[in-house]
C-alpha cells in the first residue's frame, strides 16, 4: 500500500475548476434563456429510459468531466421547468439562484447539522434562519423550530409535538393504548392530505380525523368545528389538535385563524397552522387582517421552497414553546456525545425533529434572506399576489373562459365554449370532462403548466404563481394559450 492513497473519487484541483467553470457557465445559460424553452419536453417514461440508456451498472469508471456534461444534457433538456416564468402548476416557486450556489457550497463543507459538535457555523446559521423566518411571517423570535424536507414533514413534525404535548404523558411509553380515550384531529374539507397521512403512519387511524365542512367563502366553519368538539367530548373522547390552513393548497384560502385560536384556548387544545404555502403573505400590510391569530398558534408549518422561492428542498417547523419538540424528539444513548460545548450546552437539531443525521438546508434560506431583505421579498410577494388577480380579471373579462376564484396568488378558472347558452343550460358534466382534458394538453405541450382544482363541482384549471420570473406578458399570453387550447379541444370532443 503507498503511503499517498489515490482515490478514484478523487478530481485534481485543476480539473475540479475547469469542470465547475463550465458547468456554471452552462447553468448561467440555462437562466438567461429559461423563457425560451418549453416548459416541459412532455416525455413519457419510455422516451425517456430510452434516452437515458438502459445498461448495467458499470465496472469501470469514466471521465468526471464527460459525465457532467451528459447530466447537464439530460437534466436541462428533458425535465419539466419549474423555473420557467409560465409554469404556475402546484406550489413550486423559481429558485433563487444564489440558493444554488449556495447549495454547492454547503454539500463542499458537508456539515452535518444533528449536532452542534459536528455542524458548529451550521448550527447557528440555521438558528438564526428559524428566527429570522419567525420575525418575517410576524410571530416574533422566540418561537423555535427546524428546517426540514418541506410541508408534510413540517407538519408532521408539529403533528408529534401536538401529541406529546396534549397525549397522557406515558403515551411515550406506552404507547396509544395509554388512553382508552379516542384522540382525535381537527380541521377542514380542504386542508392537505398531508393530515390523513399523519393519522394513519402515527397509528391513530383516518377516522381519528374531524373533516370539517367549509363555509361559503370556502374557509373552515367554525361554529361546526365547536361542535364537533363538543360531542366528541361528550362522547368520552379527546380531542388534541386543530388545524388552521393559511393559504389552501387548491383555492388560497386562508381560515379564520383567530376564531380557531380562541376556540382552542376554550378547549385546551394545540392550535397548529398549516402555512406552507400561504404564511409569507402575512408580511403585506393590506393582509394583516387576514393572517390575525398566527401568534396564537402553538405550531407553524411554512416551506421557504415555495413562497420564498428558494430551491427544493426547505420546508420549516415553527413551535412558540421549543421545549414541545426537545420532549418529543430528544434521547440521549451513550454513544453520543453531543450534550455540551467547551461553552456550556449546546443546540443539537437532532433532539428538535425525527432526523439525525441531517443537511444544511437553512444555508440557501439564510443567504436569499440576506440577499434580499425583508423589503425584497414584500415586494415580489406582491407582485405574485398582483399577477394572480390580474390572471382572474383577464379570465373574467375573455368570452371564452369563466374565473372562478381568487386568493391571495392562486387563480382557478375554466374554459367555457362560445356561444354555449345561458348558465343555468351548461352541461356541467361535459364542461368538467372538457377542462380536465383540456388540462391533459397543456401540462404536456410546454406551453404553459398549469394544475387543477375542484371548486364547488367545477374541475377548474388553476394557477399559483410563486415565480419571481412571471409577468404581465405572460399571463396575457397564458390567457390566449388556454382560450385557442381550449376551442380546440371543444372542436375535437364534439366531432368525435
């Protein structure tokens, strides 16, 4: 054996350079031209397995600077542009692109950020983005929490917490068969399935879940979840945990979260908000009113990879007393020795979520919140928020489309064929069957992404705009694609 290993891993300083100059010359290319390309190549899998070459795992190794190219290729040119300023389909913003910078360099330091001993700067960068994420949607900085892979992970995290916190307290050790009693979950027809998920991998069970109807404005009713509450009690269950959503996934909607609080303090129950997409909003003056009761919230979930348009992935719990996840997530074997600083204890993030060994995810967070400012991002909030009600007046005011919603930079709107009769004659049921395929077509073509969304019995075409790079050309644009995309589509269904 020599004394000098040489890895096969290994790239010489010279060659890491010249590859790295190339790819970011290749990425700075990619940006400037994003607009230009199809929003998606619209590839199916076999199209694609047959680009990529189907073989075996190879024996020998080959040339770094030939497999970045090839990647490059294969991911710029095949895959679906969530960057891209006409993509408004689910809830995936444009990165930022000093969040792919600063990706690289947190994968070159590598720091793992489950234990102060091992992540020193890491650490206290991601304690600082928690209080900085605090301060930003307004609930202040004593509120602690963890950055982790994005919603559902944020809100199961908070999920545990609640649990913890509300359950009999041997339900650690024993587990839920600690209660005879029923612990059940609150919240409405519209909040993410990520609760059902919740339920059912925690072992309570989906009908452990209170679904609770909406009101006219599509928000939860809370004179319903009241009542709810009250005959579960009655009925010698116990209720812990009532979900607030803060901007649903579908419409935007935002529930009354004060009244939610207020009901939770009655019945001494865990008042967590489901904010992943919509909480950053809680930061424009005109929607103050709006977002009132979130420093009530006992838990918060909100993803920076979607409304704070940093790269996937970043998703975040907030917890107004952090000693919640510390009790529900901390243990101590005696092969870690991860207590204590020459300086006193420490912070060790594995003792604050279901990770050990974890990524610098606050990193891209931390430099685009500094970046940009508090300012920055209002403004580019606004601006979403600006486009999206622009998308509905222009839906509203074409003969050929019907807006249905609008809230906060989410639009829901249909294609309705000229001349099709007075409202009350619509076929509802072939008008569903139209969009629905209608939307088939546009998520392929590479026009424009949009998703979809069921309002009151309609299937509507919806666009969320959480992109730095939309604007006014666009949405105009994406107005036409739909009206000559959709008289196609009628034309074709009819003549069939």
């Amino acid at each position: 054996m020599t004394v000098n290993r040489n890895a096969s891993l290994e790239i010489t300083k010279e060659e890491f350079k010249n590859i790295g100059y190339q790819l970011i010359d290749r990425i700075a290319g990619f940006l400037d031209t994003i607009d230009e390309k199809p929003v998606t190549p619209g590839e199916g899998p076999q199209a694609l397995q047959k680009i990529l070459g189907i073989s075996s795992l190879p024996d020998n190794g080959s040339d770094a600077k030939d497999i970045i190219a090839n990647a490059t290729d294969l991911l710029m040119n095949h895959s679906l542009l969530n960057g891209h300023p006409k993509f408004m389909g689910y809830i995936t913003s444009s990165p930022a692109p000093i969040g792919m910078l600063a990706d690289l360099l947190a994968a070159s330091v590598n720091p793992n950020v489950g234990a102060h001993i091992l992540s020193p700067m890491a650490t206290e960068i991601e304690k600082q983005t928690i209080q900085w994420l605090a301060e930003f949607i307004g609930v202040g900085p004593d509120y602690g929490g963890i950055l982790v892979s994005g919603g559902n992970m944020a809100n199961f995290t908070a999920f545990l917490a609640a649990r913890t916190a509300k359950a009999p307290k041997n339900i650690k050790k024993d587990g839920l068969t600690s209660t005879s009693k029923k612990l059940l979950i609150y919240c409405s027809k519209t909040t993410h399935t990520w609760v059902e998920k919740a339920a059912i991998l925690f072992g309570h069970g989906s009908k452990s879940t209170r679904w609770i109807p909406t009101d006219a404005s599509n928000k939860m009713d809370n004179d319903l979840l009241e009542k709810a509450i009250k005959k579960d009690l009655k009925d010698g269950h116990q209720p812990f945990m009532v979900v607030g959503t803060a901007g649903d996934v579908s419409t935007g909607v935002v529930d009354n979260l004060n009244g939610i609080a207020s009901i939770c303090k009655t019945y001494d129950l865990w008042f967590h908000i489901d904010g992943a997409y919509g909480i950053p909003a809680a930061i424009v003056p005109e929607l103050k009113q709006m977002f009132q009761g979130i420093k009530e919230a006992d838990s918060l979930a909100l993803d920076p990879h979607k409304w704070l348009y940093s790269p996937l992935e970043a998703g975040c719990t907030l917890v107004k007393n952090p000693k919640h996840l510390t009790d529900t997530y901390s243990s101590h074997p005696e092969y870690y020795n991860f207590s204590k600083t020459d300086h006193g204890p420490a912070l060790n993030f594995y003792e604050y979520g279901l990770q050990n060994s974890r990524g610098f995810r606050a990193l891209k967070v931390w430099m685009a919140l500094r970046q940009v400012g508090r300012n920055g991002y209002l403004k580019m909030i606004q601006e979403d928020i600006g486009l999206s009600q622009l998308f509905f007046q222009l839906a509203n005011n074409h003969e050929e489309l019907e807006a249905i919603t609008q809230n906060l930079s989410i639009t829901t709107l249909r294609y309705v064929p000229l001349g099709y009769g007075d409202k009350s004659d619509w076929n509802e049921k072939y008008l569903n069957t139209l969009n629905e395929t209608l939307l088939d077509k546009l998520q392929l073509g590479g026009q424009v992404f949009l998703s979809n969304a069921i309002v009151n019995h309609k299937y509507c075409l919806r666009g969320c705009i959480v992109n730095f790079r939309t604007s006014i050309k666009d949405i105009e644009e994406i107005i036409e694609i739909i009206a000559r995309e959709g008289k196609e589509m009628h034309q074709k269904l009819t003549t069939k």
